[in-house]
C-alpha cells in the first residue's frame, strides 16, 4: 500500500526561492524523524502570477485521491486562493508563515500569529518603553499598509496611547514638519527604495524619537543603509519569534500527527488538526482556535547591530 501523500507548495525559485526551499527541508525533515512518514510532493509556487500557480497545485492535490494534506501557501494572497478549493475537498492545509489577519476557512490552519496580534505586541512594547505618543505612518497598500496601519493605531489607543495615522509622506513633503510632539513613529509598509531616506530624516529631527517598523521594513539591505545611530534607536516587528523553517518543520509535524490521528481519512485529518490543544512544539506550546488560527501571542522583535537585523531580547 502506497504512503498518504502531503502537497508542499512554496516558492522554491525567484527571489523567494532561498526561504522556501529552507521550509520545505525543515518540512523533510520532520517528515524523516515522524513515525508514520508520508510521500512529500514538492511543488513551485513562484510565478508571475503565483496566486494562479497556487489555485492550480491546489487543485491538483485536491484532485488526488491519495492525498490527506497541503502544506502552503507561502504568501497570503495566495492562501486566499487556495484555501476554498482545499475546503470542498475536505483536505487539512497548514499555511506555515502566511499573517492576513481575514484568512479563513474550514480546513485551514495557521501557525504564525495575524497582523492583529501583531499590532497588539507592538502596543504592548509602546507601554513598557514609555511611549506616550505615536505616530502611525503607512503606504497605500490596502490590504497591508492600510489596514494593519488602522490596526496598530486602534491597538495604541487602547493601551492609553495618544496615536494618530497618515499615509506616507509625498516626495515634496517633510517628515519633520509632521512629527508634532510624537515619542515614536511606526512605519507599516514596505522598505522601498525611500525607506533609508526617511529614517535619516526622522532621525535627524529627534535623535530620541523611537523609529518602528512593521515586518515590511525588516529588509537586509535596509538595515545596511540606515545611520547606526538610526539604527540604535530602530525596532523591527514581526510575526515569525524564530527562524522561518522552524514554521516548517512544525506545519509538517502536525500535519503528521494529524494524519495518523485521523487514520487516513481527510475530514478526520482536518478535525485532529483544528482540534489540537496545549500542543508542545519547536514553537512552544500552543492550540488552534475555533478559527484555525494559533493562539501562540508570541511576537518577534528585530534590532540593527553592525547593519544587520538581529533578535532583540531585550
């Protein structure tokens, strides 16, 4: 009798392609260590329409009769895509890194915490670094830069915080004329090429402003640009608490676990996994919640040391 198979998809080339590749190894190995290992169909997601690339792997595993699972997408658009078609096929999918706080579906499972558990860590560490003032600066995107820049506003004022939000400053705008009597300023959107730019400037302004960014801004090459004393004064917010494969090797493991619980048989698959509790995990301990989603709070913080984005503990 042939091994159940799990469906990875990733993106395992373009630019990408490094991370992906990395969470489909950690996904092997948890599958070499398990018990009752599986046959593992790795999949591409990169494309120039990867939404569409997704829709077609997810219709392909839902397609195969001997397929119990789904391990993807990488990015939450494509999640959007994917989950419904995986749902009418009863099929459990495990979306390892994805953080679209409106990501949903009968059979979907997440294992990072959403962009509003995120604006609620960063509230929480405006509390407790003294910020009495915020201000909340996002690009256009809606369904990022808007919304989780609505988000982290709504999630300051309920911690006691005097916050306000714009978008982001127009090319014959200054920054500095904005800033008004802010304590901090926290930047959801994308590290574009203007990013560096604008740190400096804000820097520059009030060497004591605290500067904050969203996952958006965690880009390597953004690191490298800023002034260290910029750079002493920056935090970085995001979702992952460790290394992306460690999400990986846990959406594969519990997709393991889940298969063998619900002894070969998707919609019982899909229930063991939406029904995990106090799960102790290379992630630390967590359950799924009536959503699908972890109820881990745990978030990650990012400091610039010698220009690189390194964890900050403290």
């Amino acid at each position: 009798m042939s091994k159940p198979r799990v469906y990875v998809s990733l993106p395992l080339t373009g630019p990408m392609g490094g991370t992906g590749r990395e969470l489909l190894r950690a996904a092997e190995l948890a599958v070499e260590q398990h018990e009752n290992p599986v046959g593992v169909v790795p999949l591409d997601s990169f494309a120039d329409d990867r939404e569409e690339q997704a829709a077609a792997h997810a219709t392909r595993a839902a397609a195969d009769l001997g397929a119990l699972a789904y391990l993807g997408d990488f990015h939450s658009s494509q999640v959007q895509r994917t989950a419904p078609i995986l749902a009418a096929a009863d099929m459990l999918t495990v979306a390892p890194v994805a953080t679209f706080a409106s990501l949903q579906g009968p059979t979907l499972v997440r294992l990072m915490p959403h962009d509003g558990v995120g604006a609620r860590a960063i509230a929480g560490w405006l509390v407790d670094a003294r910020v009495h003032r915020l201000l909340v600066v996002h690009d256009h995107g809606r369904d990022y830069g808007v919304s989780v820049g609505a988000m982290c506003t709504d999630a300051a004022r309920s911690r006691g915080i005097d916050a306000r939000s714009r978008p982001v400053w127009n090319h014959d705008e200054r920054p500095a004329d904005d800033l008004g009597d802010a304590d901090a300023v926290l930047y959801v959107g994308v590290a574009g090429s203007g990013a560096a730019g604008m740190w400096r400037e804000l820097h520059e302004s009030n060497p004591q402003l605290w500067l904050l960014g969203s996952e958006g801004v965690a880009d390597p090459r953004f690191a490298r640009e800023i002034p260290s004393t910029a750079a002493e004064r920056t935090r970085l917010f995001v979702a992952p608490r460790a290394p992306l494969p460690f999400y990986g090797f846990e959406s594969m493991a519990l997709i393991l676990d889940s298969i063998k619980a619900g002894e070969g048989v998707r919609a019982s698959t899909v229930h063991a996994a939406r029904t995990t509790r106090e799960r102790s995990s290379i992630l630390g301990r967590y359950s799924i919640d009536k959503e699908g989603h972890t109820t881990s709070t745990a978030y990650g913080r990012l400091r610039i040391a010698g220009g690189e984005l390194v964890w900050d503990g403290g």
